[in-house]
C-alpha cells in the first residue's frame, strides 16, 4: 500500500497517539496544554527580565567606554590643501595637530647627568635597543614615493656607558639647508661612546624628500615645519611630522634644532630661543661664544612642539641656503660640542672666547621699492641709527633709494645681493638693550604665525 500523508483536519485537535501516554496519565485537552505553555513562556520572562537588571550596569560602562574609545580615534582632517608658496600656517591649522603628551622632567638639565644613578641602559629607538657604550645607524621611514618605494633617512645614535640625559640634533627639516648636515656629520662621528654621559641622537637629513629635489618645500609645496607635532590622518607633511616627532623626538630630553637662512638670505650663526623658559637658557648658555637671539617659536614648528611636550628645544641659524659654508659649519660644530661639554655628557674642557650679546629684541628692515639690492653692510657689522646698511637701484630708470638702520644693534641677518620686491625683508638687526623678555599675556605665537610681528618674515624664522 503506497505511503500518503496524511496532515488530518486543521480544525480538529491534534491528540498524541494512545502509544506515547505514560501509563496512569490521560492524554491533556487542548486548553489545558495551552496554559502550561502560556506558564512556562512567563516564567522565561520573568528570568530574563531580572538577568538584564543585573547586566544593564555593565552593559552601560562598556557602552560609554566604547563611545569615549571612538572619540579619541576619530580625529576631523582640516588641513587647508591649498598650496601656499610662503610655507606660512593658518591659523586653523593647529586645529590638525595630534595632542602632545609633555614629558616635563622636575630634574633640571643642567643637573640631568649629576642626577642620574645607576648603570646606563638601553636606548630603545624605531625598534632597536642600542646597547650603552655602542653607536649605531639606524633607518627611519614616514613615507613613500609615488611608485610606492619607501623613502628612509638615517638616524645616527651614539649611547654613552654612563646614565646621562639624551640629546636630539635634527638638521634639513627644510630640504635645501645644508650647514646643518654637515653639523651633525662631524659631531656625531667625534663622539666616542665609551666616553659619553647619556645618549645623543642625530638626522641629518629630516626632510629628505626635499633634499633630494634642493628644495625647501616637501613634493606637495608644504613647509614640513609647520606642520609639528603633525597628525597621523592629516596631510602628507602632517602624517610626517607626526611620524618623526612620536618616534625620534618624544625620545629625547633637549633638542637642538639646525637650520640656516631662506630665499637667499644668510644668518650670522646665532641660537633663537624662548628666553623665559629656564631649560632653553641652560642650553643656550652652553653653546659658549654664540650670539643668542631671544624669540618665541611659531606655532607648528618643531621648536614649540617639543617646547609644548616637556622637551627643552632651540633652533641653531648659520648661514645660507643651497650651500655649504665652512665657516658657519665649524662655528656651530664648535657650538654644539661646547654644548655637550658644558651638559657634563663628555668630560673634556673646552674654552671658547666671551660669550656674545644677547639681544631680547630684533627687527627686519624691508625694501620699500623694487630693485637691485646690494649691501653696504656685512654679517656681524655694528650700526648705529641712521646708518646705511644697502641701496636697490631701479635697473630701468637708474633711480636709487637708501636703506637705513632704524636702530642701533648689530647686523644678525641679511639677504644676499639679488633683485627684490617692495616689502622684500633685507636685513635683521639684533637690538641690544638691559629689558629682559616679558612674560604678557599677549604674547601669542599664532601673533608671528600670521605675520602681524615686525620680527616675523615669511619662511625666515626657522
């Protein structure tokens, strides 16, 4: 006989068969199995409601922390993309930047390696441990050409045999400054690890993208030092420098940061600092014989980034762009050991002349006409109110105006002779007086960041 099902009448109870009752129990009625199930699904209820009371607690810490976590990974890209040939920031701009965690340290530094006890350690830098007492060269890599190549820099480390604080030289943040190359070169490689307090840490080439092209500018027209301690979502000098500031210089206890003039001007070697912060003057006191120039540092430079995480930093100007000058490179060679001599990192006395004057003002005087410039005056000359520091002579029709000194000071920076513009910054005269620098409140740097400072000069300061 075929099989057929057969699913009876859906308007007929459905009884189980008289086989599957247990002795002594009748088969149940329809409504009475419907209240059992009716009992049973309330009581699952009723369990699961008090088991969400008991979790709904730590369900809500758990949901807040997420919320908070994803606030703090989310950061808004404003960088303003649109090219600007002077390198100069917005004032939005800042808005790009990661938050910088200081690392202020309650020991001084001209006390750091009297203070410190105990064997020296290990340097931990960009993945590898220099042992104490060796020197090593390391590769740091931020970003890649277009073909998708990684663009590495060396990264020169000297760990000393004694426990003593680290110092970080940097150079050729702006492509076409070579002196400070040189700089680093020479220091690095007569430091001799056996005979060293501390660790010191050199790159010569920061910016080694625009090294490569002789250009002060990164391949997207943007100035890599405005862009400090930078953002890892933001733009391509963004994600730079915030790649070279959390691996290489959040490491270090002082920074000294190498740069030269711009745009075919030159500077009468020189340390720029914020006077009113007590470790930039131990620094700058270290450098022995070098004219010290008192300048608080704009917004995006690696200057104030670093000065804004706890880390003691100024800014060594020598020269000019575009080439290597002797002179300025041994001056601040000379500069940058006497430095490491005087912080107690190497024990050998160096003496180095009277110290220099020390100028808590300065001020740029600007062509107001177009032409050729040529200068009367030379790097270092003392000049008194009224003297005549060039002349731009108009090559069509001849005519000729003077430039002369507002002040009385001494020449710190100069354009080299070339054509200029009206409002073209010619030449930078350190004003000498007794007023030690203010602590106001309106002493902003977004103030020199917008240029609205007689001290401020496009792509100049640093």
């Amino acid at each position: 006989m075929p099989y057929s099902a057969n699913f009876g009448n859906i308007n007929e109870p459905r009884r189980p068969p008289q086989c599957l009752v247990r002795p002594g129990h009748e088969a149940r009625e329809p409504m009475t199995e419907l209240y059992l199930h009716l009992k049973a699904s309330l009581t699952h209820c009723l369990i699961a409601i008090l088991l969400l009371s008991l979790a709904g607690p730590l369900l809500a810490d758990s949901a807040a922390m997420d919320a908070g976590d994803q606030r703090t990974d989310i950061r808004k890209d404003t960088t303003d993309d649109a090219d600007s040939p002077s390198g100069e920031a917005t004032a939005t701009g800042s808005a790009t930047y990661a938050p910088i965690q200081s690392q202020e340290s309650e020991i001084p530094l001209a006390n750091a390696v009297a203070a410190a006890a105990g064997l020296a350690e290990p340097l931990e830098l960009l993945g590898t441990k220099v042992l104490p007492g060796t020197s090593q060269r390391l590769s740091w890599s931020a970003t890649q050409l277009f073909e998708g190549v990684p663009v590495s820099t060396p990264v020169l480390v000297v760990n000393g045999s004694m426990p003593g604080p680290t110092l970080c030289l940097t150079a050729a943040v702006h492509g076409d400054e070579l002196n400070g190359i040189e700089m680093v070169r020479r220091v690095m490689y007569s430091l001799t690890p056996s005979k060293v307090s501390g660790a010191v840490i050199g790159v010569p080439i920061v910016n080694v993208q625009g090294f490569r092209r002789g250009s002060r500018y990164l391949p997207d027209r943007r100035d890599l030092n405005r862009y400090f301690p930078g953002n890892p979502r933001g733009s391509a000098a963004a994600r730079i420098a915030h790649s070279f500031f959390t691996n290489v210089v959040a490491k270090c206890d002082a920074l000294v940061d190498l740069h030269t003039g711009s745009f075919e001007r030159t500077n009468l070697p020189q340390i720029r600092a914020d006077l009113r912060n007590p470790d930039a003057v131990t620094l700058t006191a270290g450098f022995g014989s070098m004219v010290i120039l008192h300048s608080t540092p704009t917004v995006g430079t690696l200057r104030y980034a670093a000065t804004q995480a706890g880390i003691p930093a100024v800014t060594l100007e020598a020269g000019g762009p575009s080439q290597l000058e002797l002179n300025e490179v041994k001056a601040g060679v000379k500069g940058i050991q006497t430095l490491i001599n005087t912080l107690g990192m190497v024990k050998k006395i160096r003496l180095w002349g009277d110290p220099e004057p020390v100028y808590y003002r300065s001020s740029w005087v600007r062509a107001n006409n177009g032409g050729i410039l040529l200068a009367d005056v030379s790097l270092g000359s003392t000049v008194r109110k009224g003297d005549l520091l060039g002349t731009i002579t108009d090559p069509m029709s001849n005519a000729r105006s003077e430039l002369r000194s507002p002040y009385s000071g001494r020449i710190i920076g100069m354009a080299r002779n070339q054509v200029v513009m009206p409002g073209f910054a010619a030449f930078h005269v350190g004003i000498q007086t007794d007023e030690p620098p203010i602590d106001a409140a309106d002493d902003d740097p977004l103030s020199k960041q917008l240029g609205d400072s007689d001290d401020y000069v496009d792509g100049m300061s640093e």
